[in-house]
C-alpha cells in the first residue's frame, strides 16, 4: 500500500485532494501528526485561502519542523496551490514568513485591460522541465484549472518546472527541485491530465519507497 500523508492545517480542500489521489491508486491519510508525516512514503500540501491565515495555522499545529524534515528526509513532496505558495519566504499577500524552504516571493499579479483577478479558469502549462516525472506521457502543453490572485517568483529561475500566462504576465505555474516539487493549479480538478499529474506522484513515491526499501535491507 502506497502511504500518502495529506497534511490537515485547516486550510485545504482535503475532500477533493483526497478523491484526485485515490483516482491516481494511492491510499490517503489525512494528518497534522508529525510521527505519520514521519513514516508516510510521500507527503502533499493542499491548500486553499490566504497566505498569512495558513502559516499561522501551520505554526499553530507546530507543523512547520516536520515538514521542513520530511522534505530533507528525500521522500516526495507535492505542495498545491497555496500550498504551493507556503513554501517560499513570503507573500505580498500578507506579513508572515512563509516555510523559506524555497528562495523567493509570491506576489500578486498586475492589474491589465481584459484580465479578470483572481486568474480563474482553464490555463495551458508551458513545460519548463520537460523530464520532470510530474509531466511524464502529458501532451506538450497541457491545460489545467487555476484559482489565484498570486504566484511564486523564485530566486533561482531553474526551480521553475513550468509557467502559464495571463495577459502578459508569466506566471510560475510548478516548481520542481529534486524531491521537492509543487504545483499553482488543481491538479484534482484538472480532468484527464491533472490526474495523470497525480498518477506521476504516486508512480514517483512509489518508486522512490523501492529504491529505499532495497538500500535498507
């Protein structure tokens, strides 16, 4: 049985991260106990909201240690949407420091003639990784449904697995960097192809728990 960790901190729609994972064959437990991110095979970081609110939330189910862990452990880890945003330094939605485990911001995109903010809707992905695993036996430039008002700005430019645009406005759509890796869409409600992306994370994690099983035996 594939061990998925989905972390509770009040602030994702865990119903629907939960049902896109079980359509891609993994087995999901919803958790904020630091001993099952432990021992869970991969973990993922929904979220939906604000940046501020959800870093308090983290904080306040003194989570932020085990999830800094998890990822130095070298398991896969998957952020989503906002819990996407987390993992950056911080966000000019709001004042809190965000997890800083990836170097950058997330600011909120440009008022422009005929865009609507929040972006909202259906978006196509331009691959800036094309060998990422998340992106393994998807069409070249994939559509999928996005929901937000802000995106991530990495300082290290190569952590961007993939961009969309909106207006004239690039936008970083996905990062990946080793077993890290996080995406600005919902990949749960992104049909045919956002479960693929899932798929492509149980296949990871499930490949990554081979691997480790053999070195331990």
């Amino acid at each position: 049985m594939t061990n998925i960790a989905v972390i509770d901190y009040d602030m994702g729609n865990l119903h629907s991260a939960c049902k896109g994972l079980e359509l891609a064959g993994a087995t999901p437990i919803i958790t904020n106990d630091p001993e099952k991110l432990a021992i869970a095979d991969g973990i993922v970081l929904p979220g939906v909201g604000a940046f501020d609110p959800a870093m308090v939330k983290i904080r306040h189910h003194n989570l932020e240690a085990p999830i800094k862990a998890a990822i130095a452990s070298g398991k896969p880890f998957l952020g989503i949407c906002l819990g996407m945003q987390i993992l950056f330094d911080g966000s000019e939605e709001g004042k809190e420091s965000g997890l800083g485990i990836l170097a950058g911001t997330v600011k909120r995109f440009s008022p422009e003639p005929n865009i609507t903010i929040p972006h909202m809707g259906w978006n196509q992905l331009e691959l800036t990784q094309p060998v990422c695993p998340l992106w393994q036996d998807l069409s070249a430039n994939p559509w999928m449904y996005f929901v937000h008002s802000y995106y991530a700005v990495p300082t290290d430019a190569t952590a961007i697995a993939a961009t969309t645009t909106h207006g004239h406005q690039i936008a970083t759509a996905a990062i990946a960097q080793k077993n890290l890796m996080a995406v600005q869409f919902h990949p749960e409600k992104s049909s045919t192809d956002g479960i693929k992306i899932l798929k492509n994370f149980v296949t990871l994690v499930m490949s990554n728990t081979a691997t480790r099983s053999k070195v331990t035996v």
